[in-house]
C-alpha cells in the first residue's frame, strides 16, 4: 500500500479485466481509482484503457481526451506500440461519428507504425477498421 505505483498498476489491471469481461461501470471506477494513485508520468494504460471503455459506452467526448492524454505520454516515452493503440481508438471515434476521412487518415498512420514494428496482430486489427470505414 505504500507503493502508488504499484497500486496504481494493480488498480488498471483489474480495470482492464473488467473491460475484457464486459464489466464497464466497474472497469471505469477501477481506472478512475488507478488514475488517483498514480504519480509515474509516464504510465500511459489506465488513461488509453478508460478511453477503450468510454467508447463502447458511445461516450467519445470523454473517450477522446481520454485518447489524447494517452498520446501525449506515448510520444513523450517514445511509446510507438501505446501510440498506434491511441491512433486506432481515435479512428474509431471519428468513423462513429460519421468522419470516414479523419478515420482513415488516423489508420493510414497507425498502420504505417504497425508495419515498422512488425506487429500482425494490430495490423489485422488496423485491416478491419480500414474494412469498416
């Protein structure tokens, strides 16, 4: 308990657990509780994961500043893998709302870093979305 960084960590994993299980109001008060606890600047899940919630609950307001802070600790820690995640979750906000252009720019980005780092899982994923919009 005298370890924030730790509790912080602890608090975003059962969050992201919870996500996974479809459990959104209570992921969303486990990253709040890890957003509390957290004094790493560069620990980039709890924000990029509470994004991933808000956004299958279609709150994308919420969900994109949410995206944007996550960005902005992505490229401050050089984090290109964080940054294509946040670059999808934005496009998936702008295809939601109607902006296939700003959605397919975001995933022409992201897919270029997911070539770079040779990463086929979330080139699938970044396929599907281009597939979609």
């Amino acid at each position: 308990a005298e370890d924030d960084e730790r509790v912080a960590s602890l608090y975003c994993m059962l969050g992201i657990l919870r996500k996974d299980q479809g459990r959104f109001d209570e992921a969303l008060d486990f990253l709040d509780k890890s957003l509390e606890f957290q004094t790493e600047p560069g620990m980039k899940f709890p924000w990029q994961s509470k994004a991933d919630v808000l956004v299958r609950l279609g709150r994308f307001d919420e969900a994109e500043a949410y995206y944007r802070k996550a960005m902005a600790l992505n490229r401050k820690i050089e984090d290109e893998e964080g940054l294509a995640h946040t670059l999808r979750g934005l496009a998936e906000i702008a295809w939601r709302r109607g902006d296939p252009d700003t959605a397919e720019i975001l995933l022409r980005e992201n897919e270029t870093i997911c070539h770079v780092l040779k990463h086929a899982r979330a080139l699938s994923w970044t396929a599907q979305q281009l597939g979609n919009v």
